[in-house]
C-alpha cells in the first residue's frame, strides 16, 4: 500500500529521439503487501514510460494519487497519510537496461535484462537493480519486471497500530507493452 507512489508514470524527455525509441501511456504498476493479518494491493494502470532501445536509457514516473485499492478508505489513508501524495506527486525511475545489447527488438522471442538505476518515492533516492523480461511479439514490445522494496527505505512511516497489516516487503510489478516511437 505504501509503494503504490511508484505506479502513476509521467514520460521524460530522451535527449536521443532516434529510431530506437519505445515508449507507452497506459503500463501497469501494482503493489503487494502480505501479512498474516492483511493483503494489500493496489494498481495504477496509467503508467508513461519509455526507452531507448539503442543505449538502454529507461526511464519513467507516476503519479501516486493515481492507484486504485479495492477500499476507497485506504486509497485516502494511502495518499494522505503514508505517500503524501500532495507533497510528494510522483515517485521516479531513471536508469539503464544493462544488456540492452543481447536483445534483439526485431525478432519475435523473450528476452532477459538487468535493470539498474535510481528510483525516487517520498523524496528518498536509492539504487535498485533487478531482472526483468523483455518479450517481442510483432513490433511491441512487453517489459515486466519484479522486485521487492521496503516502506522505511523511503521515510513511508507506517503507524503501530496497522504495523501488523502492511509488511516490511512490498512486492512491486511493472508490466508495460511498450511501441516503437515514430
């Protein structure tokens, strides 16, 4: 519930407009929390992102007031309280797809990467690194990705009276069928 700041996405300019840009508006972020007690989750679905199939330049942003929990109370304590989604619009990602090189955007089949570069939520910078898929299906292409952060990393101050329903490891996906830019 507390890294839903990292869903809503805003497009970056690249400084490279060449041939080997992708890029989409409508990827998916989502979260997941799980305890004993509570599952939380919560997806953005509005997600602008692009990169650069040239020099592995990725980057995206999201707009935190923008994902959807299946209880409208905690979307509000999600935005007001732990995100300060007011304060803090959007949550960043600007970095690079390692092996960009090993994959090959004109033939259909799937491929893996390492993506590494610095995520922003609350403020907060840190170096994430994770794996993810590329899979070519005709000219689109879909990224997922999967990683796990932790809330205090990035000053999300959970309360001790729902300590024991959000976990101290969210599970956040990224799933964006991105096309080429023309």
């Amino acid at each position: 519930m507390i890294l839903v700041g990292f869903a809503a996405l805003a497009l970056f300019a690249f400084t490279n407009h060449g041939g080997g840009v992708y890029k989409t508006n409508t990827g998916n972020v989502s979260f997941f929390s799980h305890t004993n007690v509570e599952d939380i989750s919560a997806i953005n679905h509005k997600v602008k992102t692009a990169f650069d199939a040239s020099s592995g330049k990725i980057q995206f942003s999201v707009l935190v007031k923008d994902f959807e929990f299946a209880k409208a109370l905690m979307q509000e304590h999600f935005n007001e309280n732990y995100m300060e989604s007011t304060k803090f619009p959007k949550a960043t990602f600007n970095g690079m797809i390692e092996n960009v090189e090993a994959i090959d955007f004109s033939t259909n089949g799937n491929y893996t990467a390492n993506v590494m570069g610095e995520l922003t939520i609350k403020g907060v910078t840190k170096e994430v690194s994770t794996t993810s898929t590329f899979k070519v299906n005709n000219g689109t292409v879909n990224g997922m990705t999967k990683f796990i952060l932790n809330p205090e990393d990035y000053n999300i101050e959970i309360p001790k009276v729902v300590s024991n329903k959000i976990s101290r490891e969210i599970e956040i996906t990224v799933d964006a069928d991105y096309t080429h830019s023309h």
